[in-house]
C-alpha cells in the first residue's frame, strides 16, 4: 500500500520505519525543512532503541522516504496525521493547532479516495472537526477520517508497534475500513486484535486508556507512602494485587511520580474534556494533583535521607529523563525534584545515558558527569531517579569507596536493603522497609 505519514516526529517516525517494514511503501512528510534534510542523511532526532537500524534498512529497500512537500499524498491511499497535540498553554486542554493545519494543508493533496487517519492524541470529537476542515478546504475531495490512536510506549515503540495488545480504528463511514484493515494486516499473524469502533469511542479509548496506566501508578505510589507509614513493603502488596488477572501486574512499579510526553498532558486533557461535556473525570483530577504533590515528597524523602538537611552538600543524581531508555525530558520527575534540592541548599552532579543533552538547557545548574562513577565522585548522597540497565548493576563497593557520604536514594527500588547495608550505605527506598 501507499501510505503517508504527515509529522515526522516520534509517532510519525516509528510508525513510518515500522509500516515500512512491514512492505507498505511509505513517505514521511514534515514541514521542518532542517528535521527533513536530516532524516535525508540518516539522522534520527529521538533516541528509540533500534529505530535508526529499522529506517536506515527500509530507506535501503526503497520503502521509506522523507519529504517536505505535502503533494506526495496525492498518491496515498491512507494518510496518517501524527502531528503533535502539546498541552495548550493556561488551560490544560490539547492543542491542536498542528492538526487543524495539516487538515487544510492535506485537503488540496487530496486525490482519488483516501483514507485519514488520525494517530494523534486528540479530544474526542477531532475527527467531526478534521472532517469539515477538509471537506471546507476542498469540497470535491473524496475521503473519510477514521481515528487510529496510538499506545506506544517509548523506549519500547517498536517492540509496542510490532506486536501490540490491540489496535483500535474508530470510523464513522464504512469506507475506511478495508484499507485500515489492510494497513495492519501483518498484525493479524501475531494475533493482534483490531478493534473497529465509532470514532468517538476510539477517540476516547486513548484518553482512558494512558487515564488509567496514570492511575494504576499513582494508586501504587500511594499505596507505598502507606507501606512506609504502616510498615509493609510494596512491591510484596504489588505482587500479590497484580497476581490477581482482574487487575494485572503491569505499572504497578512504585517511584517518583509518572513524567513524560502523555500520561501528564493526557490526563490533564481528559479533566479539560470531563469538565467540557458536564462528566468530570474526578478520579483522574485527583490522580494528576498526587502526582504533582508527589515530586515535592521525593525531594522531601530525600533531604530526610540526609538527616534533614542538604544545605552545602553535593547530591549524584543518577537518571534525568522521566524513564529509562530515552532521551526525553518533558514533565520528567527529575526537574521538580532537583529544583526543590536545589533550593534547599544542595548542589547536584548528573549522569543520564542519553538524557543529558536535553537536560542541560533544562537545568542549567547541574554539574554533568560522563558516568555514574564520576557523578559519585565527592557527593554526600545518591539518588536513583530512573531504572537504567547501567544503574542495576552498579559497582557498589567503587562507588563506597568514591564517595564522600554513605546515603543512596534509590526511587525506583532497584537495590536491596541487605546488599546495600553490607556495603556500608544508608538506604533509603518507596515504601519498603528502612
Ligand atoms: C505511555 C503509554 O504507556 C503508552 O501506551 C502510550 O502510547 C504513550 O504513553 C503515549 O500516549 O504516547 P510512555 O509515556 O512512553 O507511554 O511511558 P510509560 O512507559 O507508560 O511510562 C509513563 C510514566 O509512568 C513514566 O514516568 C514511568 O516511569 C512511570 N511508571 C510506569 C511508573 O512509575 N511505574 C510503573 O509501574 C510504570
């Protein structure tokens, strides 16, 4: 199939590499000229493991290309809008300015009968408003729109694309059907479902979806702030709520709160549309207040750590991104966390595998390190911010004797108390026992 993707950016592009691999003939179209020359010369601007492999070998075989020139759709049977939706500034709700103008952009493309699809994250009702934008921009198009939401996680997008849980495709006219259905059909020799639904209902599928992950890991985040206070440890309560196949035993990893691209703008999205339609969405509102609240208790927990005080010490910071595997930085934990220590006196030496570039305009006032070692080197404390292979198999003795103090944070639990004890550390975890 002919298909093209409009926006270049991390969906766009793991969707483009991945269609492309599985034999459809793809073109990525961006409007950023500079983000197309590089994408030309095999530059890929996210860090996504495996991703530069899977474009290069696709753009080898011909199946995948990048332009600037929204013309090529013309020869597209499907057309894929994954442009970004950001949380508008103030208010909280998805902006989409970016999609309304790939609509109109798109429409005088438009030729033969085409199929688009919105992977964006959009509210629900997008796909009416899509619609009439094109059919405005140009009535004698022949088309239908059909919501595609995406469920990708990063550091885990072409894993998640290749073998999903499901796909879901909300359409109104039958019409879009066949060719979605043909789009995905290397999907159905793993067997995953594709679930055709109303617009609507696929629109808000996304929503409720990241809505209740957010939700699942606040829930265990609070349920470990009981642990402490109670005297029970959370990853034994996790284990045996997650073995009950009613509940699941994904996302419920206690830590420093959920970052990221999605889950905050998302669930904050959904209170905004909650709110529109007179149906709050009130467990998702409290959800979003615990987990901002949760950033200023890590920082807390962590200035206890330090017999209550961090003024003049210098604080190792392992992990900046909001999770392992990436480079992104957005909402990450990290940057409340590091601003409330900062405030409070400390100073902070940083080491991320990939997230340092980013972080460095972020937080200007951290020391970056080349490695985790050279971040211990002289600091009080440590703290584990995020689950990095690099960080589970840390040379603890090396890092004793580098260090000037005895205190590890670890806020995502990846060491044990005795091992850590043995080794001269004071420790400190979420909600298992001291
Ligand atoms: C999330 C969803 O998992 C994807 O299904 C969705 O497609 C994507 O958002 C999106 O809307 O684009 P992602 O933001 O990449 O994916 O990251 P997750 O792996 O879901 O993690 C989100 C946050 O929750 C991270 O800060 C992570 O550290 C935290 N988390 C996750 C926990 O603290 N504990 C857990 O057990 C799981």
């Amino acid at each position: 199939m002919k298909i093209a993707i409009v926006g270049a950016g991390y969906v766009g592009l793991v969707t483009g590499a991945c269609l492309a691999d599985f034999g459809h003939e793809i073109t990525c179209v961006d409007s950023d000229a500079s983000r197309v020359a590089a994408l030309q010369r095999g530059e890929i601007p996210i860090y996504e493991p495996g991703l530069k492999e899977l474009v290069a070998s696709n753009e080898a075989a011909g199946r995948l290309v990048f332009s600037g020139d929204l013309a090529v759709a013309a020869d597209a049977e499907v057309v894929f809008l994954a442009v970004g939706t950001p949380s508008r500034r103030g208010d909280g709700h998805a902006d989409l300015t970016h999609v309304h103008a790939a609509a109109r952009a798109l429409a005088q493309h438009l030729s033969g009968f085409t199929v688009v699809a919105i992977k964006s994250t959009v509210p629900v009702g997008t796909g009416d408003a899509v619609a009439a934008i094109i059919a405005e921009a140009n009535p004698a198009a022949d088309f239908v729109v059909v919501s595609n939401p995406e469920f990708l996680r990063e550091g885990a997008a072409i894993e998640d694309f290749k073998r999903p849980d499901r796909v879901v495709v909300g359409l109104e006219d039958e019409r879009g059907r066949a060719p979605m259905a043909e789009v995905y059909r290397p999907l159905y020799l793993n067997q995953a479902p594709i679930l055709f639904t109303g617009r609507r209902s696929a629109e808000l599928t996304k929503y409720a979806s990241n809505a209740f992950l957010a939700m699942k890991v606040t829930f265990i985040n609070e349920m470990a702030d009981l642990c402490e206070a109670a005297g029970g440890n959370v990853q034994d309560v996790a284990r045996g709520l997650g073995l009950d196949k009613r509940i699941g035993s994904k996302f419920l990893n206690a830590g420093p709160g959920y970052g990221g691209s999605c889950f905050p703008k998302d669930t904050q999205a959904l209170v905004r549309i909650g709110e529109e339609f007179g149906a709050p969405m009130r467990l998702v509102e409290t959800t979003v207040a615990i987990n901002e609240a949760r950033r200023g208790a890590m920082a807390d927990k962590i200035i206890a750590a330090c017999d209550g005080s961090v003024a003049g010490k210098t604080i190792a910071m392992l992990g900046l991104t909001f999770k392992p595997n990436t480079d992104d930085m957005r909402e990450a934990p990290s940057i409340a966390i590091i601003g409330a220590l900062q405030a409070a006196g400390a100073e902070i030496v940083a080491h991320d595998p990939e997230g340092m570039a980013a972080a460095q305009g972020l937080l200007p006032d951290v020391a970056m390190a080349a490695g985790p070692y050279e971040a211990a080197a002289g600091a009080d404390a440590l703290v584990l911010m995020t689950e990095w292979n690099a960080f589970r198999s840390l040379d603890l003795a090396r890092l004793k004797a580098s260090m000037r103090g005895d205190v590890i944070v670890d806020l995502r639990n990846i060491y044990r108390h005795e091992e850590m004890e043995r080794h001269g550390f004071r420790y400190d975890s979420v909600g298992r026992p001291v």
